[in-house]
C-alpha cells in the first residue's frame, strides 16, 4: 500500500471516529441517554455499521473516556492560554479557579459524573478503565502547582506546603463538587444548592477567593 492510499485510509478512519463522538455526544450529552443509548443508536447516527463502532471503541464508556478526554484537553489548553496573558503566580492562580470553577457547568464533564453516579447507583463496575481522565486531570494539576511555584518565586503566595500535593487537594475539591452537585442532580434534587442553598459555582467561586486570602504572603513587619 502506498503512503498516499494509507494517509487516504487514516483519514477517512479519523472521520469515521470523529463521526462517532459526534453522534454519540449528542445521544449522551444533548439528550442525555447514556444508560438507555446503545451501540447500534450511535452507529445509525453517526451513518456507519456497529461494526465500525468496535473498530474504534469497545464499549460506551470507551466513547465517553475519549468525550471527556477531549474536552479537558480544550480546558487545559484555554488554561494555558488565560495564565500566559499574566505575570504573577497569583494572578495565574486566579485565572486557573476562574476556569476550571466552569467545570461544574460542562455537559461533558457531568457525563463522567453520571457515570460515576450509575456505578453507586447499580452496586457494579461499568468497565470503564482505572486511567479514565488520568493524564489529563495530572495535567491540571500540573498546571496549578506550576502556579503555586511561580507564586512562592515571585512572593505572591506564601505556599508552605508542597505544591503539587496543595494543587491536587484543591483540585480534587473543585472537581467533587462537580461530582457531588450532579448525583443530587440525578437523585432528583435541584444539584448541590438544595441541600446546601448554594450553586456549583457559588461554591467554588468562594473557595476561590478563600484560597487567595489564605495564601497570601504576609506583609513583612520592621524588627521591633
């Protein structure tokens, strides 16, 4: 086979997938069927045989692995760019809560947290992989005690702890609440703010502005 029939086949298969997020982010996320959506739904969507489908996922949760993964792809690169645009650790810090504080809202992420929500739900594993997200939330992350550091540096945050495990347990909370807000969601409360009386976003905007107040670096005080 020449380089061009094969580039030729790669496309076409990447279309083929992309048809497939495509048809599957609108059974799952748009109108919200991931239990009730099969394999054969997402192939008469997306225009190809089931077969296709299992040459490119195996099961749902498959699909939603590469759903999810692409749109915290699109978060960490619209993180990146927001702390580019400024100087301190601080302000860095600032513009990461901002983001990923939108986490709460994104159709894509609530997938996962339904997924979540259906393996309590059911008493059993939905096959879905131990690594499911694990790279890109690292990288998150990442990010956050890459602004942690900056902070220390340049004395806009008093980070006594270590940055990365700091970073982790932040994050962590800001993606619980997510977590949390939609099992109430399903269980047929109004999410988080009916047993709380605060939103998603009311909640993590305030951690945000506790965070910054706490770790603020002390001003220095003249030796008695």
């Amino acid at each position: 086979m020449s380089s061009v029939t094969e580039s030729r086949v790669e496309r076409k298969r990447q279309e083929a997938r992309q048809r497939l997020l495509a048809a599957a982010r609108e059974l799952f996320v748009v109108e919200g069927g991931f239990e009730s959506a099969t394999i054969r739904d997402i192939a008469q969507r997306a225009d190809v045989s089931v077969g296709a489908v299992y040459l490119h996922f195996k099961t749902k949760v498959d699909i939603v692995e590469a759903l999810v993964n692409e749109r915290v792809a699109e978060i960490i690169e619209s993180a990146k760019a927001a702390i580019a645009c400024v100087q301190s650790g601080r302000q860095k810090f600032e513009a990461l809560m901002d983001g990923f504080s939108q986490m709460s809202l994104d159709t894509e992420m609530r997938l996962f947290a339904q997924i979540l929500f259906l393996q309590r739900r059911s008493g059993r594993l939905l096959d879905y992989p131990d690594n499911l997200l694990s790279s890109n939330l690292s990288s998150i992350i990442d990010l956050i005690a890459e602004a942690f550091k900056a902070g220390g540096s340049d004395g806009s945050l008093a980070i006594a702890e270590n940055p990365r495990l700091l970073a982790t347990i932040i994050f962590q909370c800001v993606f619980g609440v997510s977590v949390f807000d939609f099992f109430l969601s399903e269980q047929g409360n109004e999410g988080i703010g009916s047993s709380t009386g605060y939103s998603a976003l009311e909640i993590t905007s305030s951690f945000k502005r506790f965070l910054l107040n706490a770790l603020v670096t002390p001003p220095s005080r003249a030796d008695d």
